[in-house]
C-alpha cells in the first residue's frame, strides 16, 4: 500500500512519464510507464549510440530485448516475431511450436498472408508453401503436403544431382573451350606456316621467272646483235660498191658526152665492162646476199621448256601437292534401267526409257551408277561437269550400299556421302541427315576430293573464284566408288584428264 502510494500520481525522474506501478527496467530504474512504447531517456540515448556504433560496423539483426546495448541476433522466433540474442534465447519458450530461424527482420515473409500463421509445409501439388490452416480448411485442402525440412532435403537432393550434372557440363564446355583455343592457336600456327611457305614460293617463283625473264632477254639481245651485226656488214659492203659504181657512172657520163671519137675510144678498156657487167649480175641475183632475222621459235621454245620445269617444280612442293585427277568411269553392270551411260563411259543421263538391262546383284534399281574404279585409301580427286536441268547428286559409296529400296539412294543409309542439286538449291546428304548449304548455284563443273586414309571428302565448286561447298569428316571402313544419281533429264559428265 505504501510503495502504491509512493508512486501515485509520481513521474519517473528518468523517463519523465507517469508511475502506475513498480518493475526495475532494464536499465536498472524502479517505474513502468503507463505509455507500453515509452523508454527510459537515459536507456534511449546509450542505445541510440550504440546502434549508432553497431550500423558503423555493419548492417546486422539486432536483438529485440537488448536495448540498452543492443547485441546482435543469434535467432528469430516467428511466433513472438522477435529476434533473440544469445543470452535471451537461453530464457526463451522451448516449446516446439514456436519456430526458430536464423536472424531476420522479414519475419512477415515467413508467414502466411492468408492465415498469418508459421509456413510449414510444402504443397507439391502446387508449388507452394503453406501453413497448417491452408491445407486443413484453405485452397490446399486435400491436397498431400509435406514438413519444410522434408521437402527441403528433397529439393536438395535434386539441387546436388542437378548441381552434379551442371558442373559436368561445365567441365566439358571448359574443356571444349580449350580445345577450342587449342584448335584455334594450331590454326593461327599453320596459317603463319602457310603464309611463310607461300612467301617463300613466291619469292623462290618471282627469282625463277626473274632469272628466265633475265634469260630470255638475252637471247633476244643476243640475236639482235648477231643479225644486226650481219646486216651491217652487207650494207658496208653494199655502200662500198655503191661508192665504185656512182665513179664508174660519172666517168661513163663523161665519155658519152665527149665529141672527139679517138678520145672515146682510146680511154675505152673492153675488160672494165665485163667487171662491171659481173658486179651487175652479183647484185642482181637476191641469193648473193642473206637477210638474217630473229629465231622466234627458239626464243619460244626457251620460254615454254624452261616454264614448264618452273610449274613442275611447284607440283613437286609437297605443301602444295596438286593432285593429278583419277581417270573413273561408269560401271553400266551397277547403272539403273532408267539411267543412260555414254559408249566412252564417260557421261550418265537421265533417261525416259526403261533400258532393260540384265538383273544382276550389282545393279541398283534406282536411277543411281558407281564408277568401276575404287579407291582403298590415298588421296584422289575428279572433276565432274553437270547439266543445269534435272536434279543430280554426286558422291561417294561402299561396295556394299544397298541395290533395293530407299535405303539403296545415295545420301539416305550410312554406306554412302553425296552432294545433291536439287531445284537449284545445294544440300549435303550422309545417313539421311540433310544440310543446306547458302552458297549460289551458278556453275556446272565441280571437284571431289577424297582423302581415305585422312577420312576426308571435300566438294567444291569450280566456279570464279573456286568456292568449298563442304567437307565430311569420318573414318572411312573400306574401298569407295565414286556415285552418281541423275534424274529428271539430268546428265553428269567425267571431265577427262
């Protein structure tokens, strides 16, 4: 009765708030304010240092109790939407109800919206996570839940097979990026070879043609001296003669206009005559005298033959071997009936008429020809010229590629390779996987080049410039025949060598 009266109508002398009744605060006064949000003046200003040095440190979840030396959180409890310290957590409700987390100010985020209630469970029907009254009287009613912690080392187990997968996949794309670079320094390296090859040809090529050029000329010089030489011999000579017979026309002038007789006559020696009748003849006759001219055929033939050793010299480069094309022919024992083959063996059209030829297991019963020849491994190219109407395809075959059916066409089984025109548009054709190629159809001749030993088979258009279509990469597992499929009024040609 007595401390009541005390502190009737009594104002903390601290705080500055009316006193219904006694408590120690935590800051150590003996009051409790009517005002619940009320604190202690004194309380207020060591706390707001010390969040003032806390927030200077770091950013950090206080505990809700400490107030006058705030401390961080070790937990937050949603059920009393506090965040507790760990002297205050030793105190705190150990009922399993009340749910702890790790420190957090969201503590809204970990209710429910709807019921305000703890989430605890997780509705895998819908994704969603749910407290207890969703799933006994909400829209998740019925549906099979299970506890957060369940699901989570669920989820997680997938997480780690996924994180498992995703971090082989990072292996592998680390290790294709590497090849990669690997691959593209061993380009740079070969191109900066190539280039060095190619600046060494060339230079070797500019002082081979140099030296002929060089060569040549002076055989050009040389011939000239030596006919202009005789020339000017003959002309010398011709000159002189020409001295003795203008003396020889002046003294004759003069005698004919002499009027005594015995002075003509007395100067008159007969044998003059006859020297001068012989030097007429001399210079009459075209034979006396020989005109010589330059031997353009020699200088020809210098320039060609000495040509030809420089071109054969740079076939013999092995970094840029020309392979001399391989003399194929169509095997008529494999063409289709409907497929006709020239008598030089060199061209297959299509044709409108069955040609009825003998069955023989070689023979393919599509519009399709192999070539006799094989090639079991080495390097070999030809070139083959196409007509602009019809569709064609060009490539390569096993022996062993079906002869019936659509297994049997070129392209569409894993025997063959092919490169198809096709209503002016260029595709690649292996196994029955098809690609386009964007290059323009504008020529008639093409190369195939082959490399069995390096599993390589190359197209190539031989337009102006020459332009790659595409190359196959494999491993090839026995002899190839050149393939060739016509149809639609379609011919290909063998160019001969």
């Amino acid at each position: 009765m007595e401390s009541a009266a005390i502190c009737e109508d009594q104002t903390c002398s601290t705080c500055l708030h009316l006193c219904s009744k006694l408590r120690t605060r935590t800051c150590g006064h003996i009051c409790e304010c009517r005002s619940e949000k009320a604190e202690c003046m004194q309380e207020n200003e060591q706390c707001s240092k010390g969040r003032k040095k806390i927030k200077q440190e770091e950013a950090k979840v206080l505990c809700t109790y400490c107030i006058q030396i705030p401390a961080h959180a070790a937990k937050t409890c949603l059920i009393c939407e506090a965040s507790l310290c760990e002297k205050h957590l030793n105190v705190h409700n150990k009922s399993p109800d009340h749910v702890l987390l790790e420190p957090t100010t969201s503590i809204r985020c970990q209710k429910c919206t709807v019921h305000n209630e703890v989430l605890k469970y997780y509705c895998p029907e819908d994704d969603s996570i749910v407290c207890t009254s969703c799933f006994l009287i909400g829209d998740h009613k019925g549906h099979q839940v299970e506890l957060l912690q369940i699901a989570s080392e669920k989820k997680k187990e997938k997480l780690r097979s996924l994180l498992k997968k995703r971090i082989l996949r990072s292996e592998r794309t680390q290790n294709r990026i590497k090849d990669f670079q690997k691959e593209m320094s061993n380009v740079k390296d070969k191109v900066k070879s190539i280039t060095n090859q190619v600046t060494l040809l060339f230079t070797d090529l500019r002082a081979q043609l140099e030296a002929l050029e060089r060569r040549v000329l002076k055989e050009v010089l040389r011939q000239e001296d030596q006919v202009i030489q005789s020339l000017s011999e003959q002309v010398q000579e011709l000159q002189m003669k020409l001295e003795k017979l203008s003396r020889q026309i002046s003294d004759t002038e003069k005698r004919c206009q002499m009027t005594d007789p015995l002075t003509v006559l007395r100067g008159h020696r007969p044998n003059s005559d006859i020297l001068t009748n012989g030097c007429d003849r001399k210079m009459s006759n075209e034979s006396f005298y020989q005109v010589d001219s330059l031997d353009e055929l020699l200088i020809s033939m210098t320039l060609h033959r000495n040509l030809a050793k420089i071109v054969n010299n740079i076939n013999a480069v092995d970094e840029f071997h020309v392979l001399e094309a391989s003399e194929i022919l169509f095997d008529v024992n494999t063409a289709g009936d409907y497929v006709h083959i020239s008598g030089d063996l060199k061209t297959a059209s299509s044709s409108d008429i069955n040609l009825r030829r003998p069955e023989t297991p070689e023979r393919f019963y599509c519009v399709q020809v192999l070539s006799t020849k094989r090639f079991p491994s080495g390097r070999h190219s030809w070139e083959v010229e196409t007509s602009n109407c019809g569709d064609w395809m060009i490539g390569v075959a096993y022996p062993t590629i079906e002869r019936k059916g659509s297994h049997s066409f070129l392209g569409f089984n894993d025997q063959s390779w092919g490169l198809q025109k096709y209503k002016n548009k260029y595709t690649v054709k292996h196994n029955s996987e098809v690609i386009h190629i964007d290059v323009e159809y504008s020529c008639q001749r093409y190369l195939i080049y082959l490399d069995h030993d390096a599993g390589q088979l190359s197209f190539y258009q031989l337009s102006d410039p020459i332009c790659h279509l595409y190359t196959y990469k494999t491993t090839f597992k026995a002899p190839l025949h050149a393939a060739f499929w016509v149809e639609d009024d379609a011919w290909v040609k063998i160019v001969s060598k």
